[in-house]
C-alpha cells in the first residue's frame, strides 16, 4: 500500500472538486450558527460583508477549508467547499434546477457510468449536467439539447463555473431535440447509451430516441405532474419497442437526533418530480405481453390517451370505476 500523498484533484480530473489550501478564484460557502448561507468566490484584497461585519478573503485564502472564521462584528462562520449537491440548488437558475435526491436517482438508476453517452433534453439551469457530466468523466460525453437560448447562456455559466473551465465531455446544442436529431446523421446511429428528458413533454420525443439508443440502453424521463406521469408511460409503452416503464418519485425527511430526543424533522423535501425509466429493446423484438388485466376501465370510454400494444378491444369499452 502506498504512503504517497494522493495528487491534487482540480481541473484536469473534471470532477468540480479540489484538494489543498483555498485559493483565489475558488468558491466557497460560508454558513453561520443559524444555517444561513453564502456561497462567496474568493479575491485576494476584497471583503464579504453581512449583518454580521465584514470577512477579509485574504483570512481564508491559502488556508485548508473545514475551519470556523469570525467575523469583524464577532459572528461565527464555518468555511468549506461547496458540495455539487450544495451548489446544485445555489446557482443562479434560468429553469428550475432538478434537486440532488432526483439527480442522484438519476445517476443511480439511469445506471450512468464513466465513458458514457448520454443525451440530455432540457438543460435548463445546468444542475443535472453537472451531476451526469461528473458521472461520465471526461472520457464520455454529455449531449445536451435546450430550446431557451436564455436558459442554454445560464446552463453555460454555471457548468463552467462548477468544473472551472469548458468541460471537454459537453456538448451543448440550443434547438428542439427532435428538429436536431432529423437534421443530423446521428438520428439514426444507435449508439447513445442513455437519454434523460427533462422538459415539458417528453412523449414527443419517444420515436426519436427510440432511433438513437443502443438495445439495452436506458431512458429516463423527469416530470413534475400526474398528467404528464400518464402520457409520458403510456407513450413509451405503445412504442412496444421498450421494455415496460418504470414510475416512482421519492422523498427525503431529515431527523433531529438530540440525546434521547429522536424524531423527525420539521423539514422534508417532498414531491419534486415523477421519474420514469424504461429500457430500449434490440431491433425488431418486443417485451412480452403484461399478464395482470388492467384495472376496471383503466383503458376505458373515458380514456383518450395512447394504448399498450394488444389491448383486447373489450377493455376500451369499460366505464372507468377508480
């Protein structure tokens, strides 16, 4: 095993993070005795000013973080490093950020791994890239596609404020991702690993990724309501060419933990968004047909969306009982 000291993380790794002393040009969140944050960008000479007095940046340059510095008015303030899941809900937004729990579900589930190829629809405010792009490495890459030229501009600024430079995995296309994909030869290549949609309707989507994902590769699509949670599953199941989609979202509840005072905690971070995955079947094969019969009238008179493949006619007819 060796002894040697690990060599310095900074840009050349593309990870966002940094070992060693703080330096000027780094970013760093200083956090009081109340929780409150402020996430500052370090400049030899100047001051940080809050209710509490003032903080000179020479007294946390070229000091490593993890220490308490007190301001000119005697507040406490602890010094770190964001963290990408701190940073992530931080940043200057243009859309509204995907919150770490769904980008972590994301990464895990979507099984994003180094050197892939991932397409991104929706690049909003940039918080999932920085999250898929970390998890790609600089050996894979990150296509994103966004239609808002002014949402693409901030999704730039923070990316590259995050990884401290162009991150040489991203590939940033302002326009619609369908429109792309006819215009391009790679609309039909086949060699995408994984899509992420995270717009406002991705079943308008399903054909055209269909055409881009290799068999076995994995899309994953990100929605806010119910509405779009229906159309977006029973979209991709009627394609037949997936296996059948997955739905869940998921929650995070803190807990005070205080001697023998042990309870939940008043903050929790509830619905965010729904996720659906589903898996690319090779060409020309199709996942076998369900066995569970729908719920009474599910497909039924009052249904209007789009159908599972070999839906027995009878089960449109039925009045919906939920």
């Amino acid at each position: 095993m060796s002894t040697e000291e690990p060599p310095p993380v900074g840009t050349p790794a593309w990870s966002g993070v940094h070992r060693g002393p703080l330096r000027a040009g780094e970013w760093v969140r200083l956090t009081d005795t109340k929780g409150r944050r402020h996430n500052i960008c370090l400049d030899a000479g100047r001051q940080f000013f809050t209710n509490r007095g003032s903080i000179d940046h020479d007294d946390l340059i070229g000091r490593p973080e993890g220490f308490a510095v007190t301001s000119s008015a005697g507040g406490e303030y602890l010094v770190f490093r964001p963290l990408l899941s701190e940073f992530m809900v931080s940043m200057p937004r243009g859309a509204a950020v995907v919150y770490p729990k769904d980008a972590a579900q994301i990464v895990a589930m979507a099984d994003i791994f180094p050197g892939a190829r991932v397409v991104e629809a929706g690049a909003g405010s940039g918080a999932l890239t920085c999250s898929l792009l970390r998890a790609v490495g600089p050996q894979g890459l990150v296509s994103s596609y966004e239609r808002r030229k002014d949402f693409a501009e901030v999704a730039v600024q923070n990316v590259t404020q995050f990884f401290e430079g162009e991150h040489p995995a991203w590939r940033l296309t302002i326009g619609d991702l369908v429109e792309s994909l006819q215009d391009s030869a790679a609309g039909d290549s086949r060699d995408i690993d994984r899509v992420i949609l995270d717009m406002l309707a991705p079943w308008e989507c399903v054909d055209a990724v269909a055409k881009i994902l290799t068999a076995g590769g994995i899309l994953c699509s990100y929605v806010a309501t119910t509405t779009q949670l229906g159309r977006t599953v029973e979209t991709i199941r009627a394609h037949g060419g997936f296996t059948d989609p997955q739905s869940w979202e998921s929650m995070v509840r803190d807990w005070h933990v205080e001697g023998l005072s042990i309870r939940p905690g008043h903050k929790m971070t509830g619905h965010t968004g729904f996720l659906v995955t589903a898996r690319r079947m090779a060409p020309g094969e199709s996942a076998p047909a369900k066995k569970r019969r729908p719920a009474p009238g599910a497909y039924g008179v009052e249904y209007h969306g789009p159908l599972p493949p070999d839906l027995p006619p009878a089960f449109t007819e039925e009045a919906y009982d939920g």
